[in-house]
C-alpha cells in the first residue's frame, strides 16, 4: 500500500508492508543466531581491553623516553652532524618549492596540500520506519522522503524505493583531487611522507580575488558553479570548492606561512620516524610554535583519551555480547508480559555488572606485568558491581 504527496521540492510516499509474527521455534532460532554474534563480541571485547592496556602503556614508556633524549636545535637553517641519529625538536615556518596548481580554474597557491572538493546537485532518498502488530501480524510502515541537496558522493538513485522522478547521473562531470608538494621543508629541514600525512587542518580557499575560468562555469561566494543557473540548481549540476593545508609561503590574501612544531629523528636533512625501546614511533607535529613539554603533554592527553575511548568501546562490546548470549530466557518467557519484562530489566543488570567486573579484571590484567600494584587494586574494585548487585537481592532469594 502506497500514498504519494508533494511538499515542494520534498517529495514523499508512504509504504506498508506485513509479514506473519514469527513462532516460538522461529524466534528461539533467531535468538540462537544472536548467541553466536553475541560470544564472538563478547571475546573481542576481552583482545580489545586487553591489547589496549598494553598499548596505552607502551606509548607511555615511550613518550617519557623521548622526553630524556630529545635535543632542541638552536637554529633550524643549519644542519649540525652532532645530532645525526638523534630525536631533536624543532619549530618553524613551512616551506615548498613550488606552488600547487589547478590549470582547469586558474587557481594556485604556495601551500602543503590544495584539495579540490566536488559536489552535484542530487536527489537524497531518507527512511522513517516503525513496526505494530495488528490482527496476528508484524507491519511495518516506512515513510520514504527525497530532497534535492548538495552532495561530494555520487548518491547512486537505483537503491531508491522509488527511483522514478528521482534519477541521478551515475557521475560526475568533473573529478574531486587532493595535491600534495613532493618537497615540504622546515628551515633546511626536509619533512617526511608520515609528518607531511599530519598537515590535515584544512581551511576554505576563498575564491573572491578570482575571475570566472571558463563560459560556462559561473562564481558564486566560494564556489565555481557548472549551472546555468545557480541559485536554482538542477539535479546533475556540479559547484566546485578548493580547500589548502599548511600555507608555506607569504600570500597577500591568506596572511604569512603557518608555523609548526616537529619532534622526529634528524638523518641527513631529512627528519624521520625515531624508533623507541619500548618499541613507538615518535613522529609529532603539531601546529604553532611550541615547547618540548607542551608538545609532549598534548601527546600524554591524546594517549589518554584513545585509552578510555577503547576501554568504553570494550565495556560497551562486552555488554551487547552478554546481552546477545543471555536474550534466550527472555524469549522463553516472551508469552508472558509481566514475567517478560521484569526478565529483561534483570538480564540488563546482570549485564551491566558482569561486564563492568569481567572489564576492571581484563584491564587488571593488562596492567599486571607493568604496575602489580595497580593491576591489584582494579581487581579487588571489580568485585564491588558484584557486591552490590548481591546487596539488593533479598534474603530469601539469597539463601
């Protein structure tokens, strides 16, 4: 069953479709299935805690080990043969040896890398779905929606519900490219690919200085329109924007070349990977001018925060893994709508608890070889989820 309407530019239908509620033995197979997804989640989450706690402390280690062994130079226009081999830090104005060219719009500019960033003009298709039961049968009506936008993929309209009136090209007219200058120096100092991979905060070109490149392509704000009309863009019209990374050179419109802060290993006048013992890679750069510490606090704060963001993953993953693996006694119960629904809020404790206390013992765990003490302290604390799950089971439950 379908109901079409047209909101202007917005066009939607409605679509209904209906299937018979699934039986006791096709929901017990369906909840197996889960058990099989829900045990190989549950022993990732064990590799994810564990790795990362490993992980986590290792770059620790070799964080403070470049901290005692990094030399700053004193000049970065001279190359001194002392510090060959050596993890030296060093701060500076960008450089390249030539600009970065866009001969189809006339565009270049003295920087790191300039991005070409292509959009078409697009039919978007968007799903709004709810299930109900009615009259012994799961229906689920699904409200489809298409919009015109502005969009750098090819949104391929053959996937539509309804591709009729909502067709787009299968490309585009002209292509998105990112270019990069083979040679980026600070001082005399050659940055490698990993510290020029780094430079990455791109910023919006602006495009008011420029002239129309060609008849056919029209400037509008920041954009190089290929539409004979812009401000009233058809479906496969294409608007062109240019972004650039790391200014390395003084430019009237953008202002003085971007500076920035390096901690790698001096070879030659190149600056490399410095291999640590605690076997990191210490390859930093970092916008600005900064000082040795201030670089590497930034780095002890990132540490931390891809520390806890992996342990929250691996909780997280644990506890869908318990869910998945218990959910089979809430589908035994599932006639019984009272019985069903305290089942669930007790399976959803029981998961929270056992895997808060099954991840403090895995992290435990991992800090064993590296800090006994600690490792001590996390598995008594993971017994506390335990304790005071016990605590509000009532006596007789108890006995």
């Amino acid at each position: 069953f379908q109901q079409f309407s047209d909101t202007g530019s917005r066009k939607e239908h409605v679509k209904i479709t209906s299937e018979p509620k699934p039986g006791f033995l096709e929901r017990l197979s369906e909840t197996s299935g889960g058990m099989l997804i829900g045990l190989v989640t549950f022993l990732l989450a064990f590799y994810l805690l564990f790795t990362n706690e490993g992980r986590a402390l290792r770059t620790a280690k070799s964080l403070d080990e470049g901290l005692s062994l990094v030399v700053p130079l004193d000049s970065i226009h001279s190359i001194s043969q002392q510090n060959e081999g050596r993890l030296v830090h060093l701060a500076g104005a960008l450089s390249t040896s030539k600009p970065l060219f866009d001969p189809s719009y006339g565009l270049s500019i003295q920087a790191v890398k300039l991005k070409r960033n292509v959009e078409m003009y697009q039919w978007v298709e968007y799903e709004d779905s709810q299930e109900y039961e009615e009259n012994g049968e799961i229906k689920k009506e699904t409200k489809y929606s298409y919009n015109t936008e502005w969009k750098s993929e090819v949104v391929n309209s053959r996937n539509f519900d309804r591709e009729i009136g909502h067709k787009n090209p299968s490309a585009m007219a002209v292509e998105s490219f990112t270019a990069v200058s083979p040679n980026v120096q600070v001082g005399s100092f050659v940055l490698s690919k990993g510290l020029v991979d780094k430079i990455d905060d791109f910023k919006q070109l602006s495009l008011s200085h420029l002239e129309d490149p060609h008849a056919d392509v029209t400037r509008g704000g920041n954009y190089f329109y290929h539409s004979d009309n812009p401000r009233r863009p058809e479906v496969g019209d294409v608007r062109v924007s240019f972004f650039y990374a790391g200014l390395s050179g003084d430019d009237p419109h953008l202002g003085s070349a971007d500076k920035v802060t390096v901690i790698a290993r001096q070879r030659g006048d190149q600056l490399v990977p410095y291999h640590t013992k605690s076997g990191d890679v210490l390859e930093i750069l970092y916008p600005g001018d900064l000082s040795v510490e201030e670089v590497f606090q930034k780095e002890h704060e990132s540490n931390t925060m891809k520390t806890w963001a992996l342990r929250g993953a691996g909780w997280l993953s644990m506890f869908v893994g318990i869910s998945l693996m218990t959910r089979i006694f809430y589908t035994l119960v599932d006639w019984f709508p009272v019985v069903r629904d305290l089942v669930n809020v007790g399976l959803k404790a029981f998961a929270v608890c056992v895997a808060s206390s099954l991840s403090l013992l895995t992290i435990a765990a991992g800090w064993l070889f590296y800090r006994p003490l600690w490792a001590l302290l996390l598995a008594l604390l993971s017994t506390v989820p335990i304790v005071v799950a016990r605590s509000r089971v009532p006596p007789k439950k108890q006995q």
